[in-house]
C-alpha cells in the first residue's frame, strides 16, 4: 500500500482521513499546515507516494502548496480535497497540477480511486536502480562521445558531469524541467 501525507489545518478532518486511508491499508503521515507539509515533503519525499491537501488553510493554503511543491520538484502526485466546491476551484487546482480534486465531506471511494490510479501511474513510470544505472551509463556515452566531437570543433575542453536520468509523466514535465531553469541543464 501506499505512504500518504495528509495536509490540513483541522484536527478532525485530518482524523476523517485517517481513518479512511488506514482502513484500506495505507499508511499515513500528518501536517496541520502547508508549510510543515512541504518541510515534511523535503525530509521524507522520496518515502511518501501521494499527497492529500486542503484549500482553505492559513498561511499557505493548498493552491500555494500545489504551486511550491511543483516548484521545489517534488514529483509526488497531489490530490486536493476542499469545501470550495466551485468549479473555477477545481479548474485552478488541475491547472496547477492536481491530479484530482474531492469535495468535502470526502467520498472514501473516489479518495481512494484517485489514490490507486497516482499509485498506478508511479509504478508505471518507476526505474529500477539497475535500469536507471543502464540508462545512466548509456546516456553518459553519447555525451561523452558528443563532448568529444565538440572539443574537436572548439578545440577546447567540454566538461562533463555525471547525467541524472529519470521518467516523468508528460503531465509533470513542465514542472520537472522548470526546476531546473535556474542552472544550466541539457534534457532529452
């Protein structure tokens, strides 16, 4: 089963999930507030598998989380759950990359429907270690080869770094790829 991080600043709401993701087999680990969700999405990310966040919160609330939590790179999928059932809500949270979005009171099913198809979508796109050292080392030869041809053409040195080699969904490549605009970076 899945890890999930439950962010919301009401005691009893973050219980009502509680209760409802342990019962179907997860694990689940809570932040009363946007900020410790993020401080927790740093310490222990790559351990949690899916978020869930409210809306209305003090301080940073969940369209600010789902903005940060992007921005930082984490690729952890984000399902918002909210009392602001209006329709312009559900468009900026999917717009600013929510995979889902349920209305308070939380129907468990569609939760965890939307919990099983983040999980399904993680694995499907999950590298082994030893794919992600195959890939790795494949894409350092053709650098190192097309380094070479480049230190022909300039006649200088091209230095090179050890790649980082991961999938990302086609819906997180945006996000995964302005992370990086900060420093130079090469993609393919």
């Amino acid at each position: 089963m899945s890890r999930i991080l439950v962010v919301d600043d009401s005691r009893i709401a973050r219980m009502g999930m509680r209760r409802i993701l342990e019962k179907a087999g997860h694990e689940v680990v809570e932040a009363d507030s946007g900020e410790a969700g993020l401080g927790l999405l740093q310490s222990q990310g790559s351990t949690i598998d899916c978020v869930t966040v409210d809306v209305l919160m003090p301080g940073m609330g969940g369209i600010e989380f789902l903005q940060e939590s992007r921005a930082r790179g984490y690729g952890v999928q984000v399902i918002v759950c909210t009392a602001d059932i209006q329709k312009s809500t559900r468009d900026e949270c999917h717009q600013k990359g929510a995979w889902g979005v349920v209305s308070k009171p939380v129907d468990s099913d569609e939760l965890l429907a939307l919990i099983a198809s983040s999980a399904a979508q993680r694995d499907k796109l999950a590298l082994s270690e030893e794919q992600r050292d195959w890939l790795t080392e494949l894409v350092n030869m053709g650098v190192g080869r097309a380094a070479a041809a480049l230190n022909d053409l300039v006649e200088g040195h091209v230095e090179l770094r050890v790649p980082y080699v991961d999938l990302v969904h086609p819906q997180q490549l945006s996000d995964a790829v302005g992370v990086l605009s900060h420093t130079p970076v090469s993609s393919v």
